[in-house]
C-alpha cells in the first residue's frame, strides 16, 4: 500500500526569547498509507499539533520534508496551488467554533467552501450539495439553518466535518477533534468518522492525547515525546507489547471501566 503522506527528518524550533526556544519537531520521519488511518499520540507539548499544521501548510518546517500524494509541500501565498493542496488535505480541529459565524448559520461555512472548490455550482445547486453534506454526517435542514448557538458540541464537530468535505479532499487531518466531546458522542463521531472513511476512501492523520480511542479508528500508531517519534508500528503492535517506558505509561493511563490513576502516574508522564 502506497504512503500519501511521507514525512522525512523534520525539523521546527519556536525560539520564545533570545535564550529560550523550544524543539517543537525534532528529525521527525513518518508516514500515512493511503486508505489508512495514521494515529499520533502524546501529551499536550509533544509536538503532535506542530506536525499536523506543518503537513497542512499551517507551519512552516525548519528543515525536512513533506509530501502528500507525491508532491512535496513547500511554503506558498499563491492561491491556486493553496486550493489545490486544500483538495487534497483538509483539517479538523478540537474545537469547531472558530470557522463557524455566530450570526449566520452553520450552512453558510459549507456554502463558503463550495464557492471556492466548487465553482461550476450556481446557488441552488450548493444549497443541494450542502443538504447531502448534511445528511452525510448525520444532520438534518433545520441543523444546517440552524445558528452555532443552537447545536451541541457534537453537532458542531460534524459540521465541522462536513465542511471538510465539501473540498471533496482524500486527506483529513483531525487535531483532538474528539476529545472534548463527552463518552457517548465521541463514539458516534469515531463511527461517523470510520463510515465516512470506507464511503469515500479517505486516509486519516489522527491527531490525539487519548490511547482509549486509538485502538478504535486507527490502523498505525506513532508516539511523540518532546518533539521526537520514540515508538511506531501497527496499533495492535504498540498497544498490546509496548517497547518504551513512555508508551506504557500512556497505556496505564487511558480512562477504562473502573480505572483509577496510579501513585505518581502523572508526575511520571510529565518528567517530574
């Protein structure tokens, strides 16, 4: 199976004063298989969020490469090669407000993302396209009328989803974009999002914190400590015979029926 994204020896420092900086990525080298999902996982400060918003152009690497279907991505203000990577890789995040207008309603964000990708579409065509979006990920006309102030958390991340899909992409980066949803609707996103995958044929980068959701979406794993890749393999592999201390101690920690934390646990994830 052919990789659609390939990351080689990345590199990102963020200098936060003249004598402190940060190693946000360091020689980091990954890849995602094409139809597959890619997780990465660790703590907040591991650099999980840098190599997402590098892969999309968000960041810009000090050093390294990216590509994505083949093509390297490299730094651009230009707007035709910007909609044509946004065909290719689109992003979801944690938190779905930022891109939704509080005084509009949510299928205007559709209509804006069809109106750049899809030009050939008059008006009542988008506004057709935007109800199938809507039903693709579980929503109804009166959601998609419906202002953000209306809709649930949930709601608003399938929006967010949909949205995503109106670019028609093959790539969906998804940056935490479950965990701040509560148990049960994080689960009926995690099975939207695995529907929607086989529908389409997407290849998924999966950005988390969380090993309890990994084992259920995900098809390869990579961990991330300071910036570093310290372990890699298929999920069954890194979750049933973890190698690094670290990844065992991601593992203990993950929420689980009638999990309580061990002594020290955290202090030990955070270097204490």
């Amino acid at each position: 199976m052919s990789a659609i994204i390939e990351v080689e020896q990345l590199n990102r420092t963020f200098h936060l004063s003249r004598k402190a900086s940060v190693h946000a990525l360091n020689d980091v080298s990954c890849e995602l298989r094409q139809g597959t999902c890619l997780a990465v996982v660790g703590e907040s400060g591991s650099g999980k969020s840098t190599l997402a918003r590098v892969i999309v152009g968000l960041e810009t690497a000090d050093s390294g490469t990216v590509r994505i279907a083949g093509t390297e991505v490299k730094p651009t203000t230009a707007r035709r090669q910007l909609r044509e990577r946004a065909k290719l890789v689109q992003m979801v995040f944690q938190d779905p407000q930022g891109s939704l207008n509080r005084s509009l309603p949510v299928s205007a964000t559709i209509d804006e993302m069809l109106q750049a990708h899809r030009p050939d579409l008059d008006r009542a065509a988008r506004r057709a396209r935007v109800l199938e979006l809507f039903a693709e990920v579980g929503l109804t006309e009166r959601h998609a009328d419906a202002k953000p102030a209306a809709l649930s958390g949930g709601q608003k991340q399938r929006v967010a989803i949909a949205r995503a899909l109106a670019a028609e992409p093959q790539i969906l980066v998804l940056d935490e974009a479950v965990s701040a949803l509560d148990v049960s609707v994080q689960a009926q996103v995690l099975d939207l999002l695995k529907r929607l995958r086989a529908e389409h044929g997407l290849s998924y980068l999966f950005i988390t914190h969380d090993l309890s959701v990994v084992r259920d979406i995900a098809d390869d794993v990579v961990v991330m400590r300071t910036g570093q890749i310290i372990e890699r393999g298929t999920v069954d592999a890194v979750l049933d015979d973890p190698q690094q201390a670290y990844t065992k101690l991601l593992i203990a920690s993950a929420p689980r029926p009638g999990w309580k934390p061990e002594r020290g646990l955290r202090a030990a994830l955070m270097g204490a």
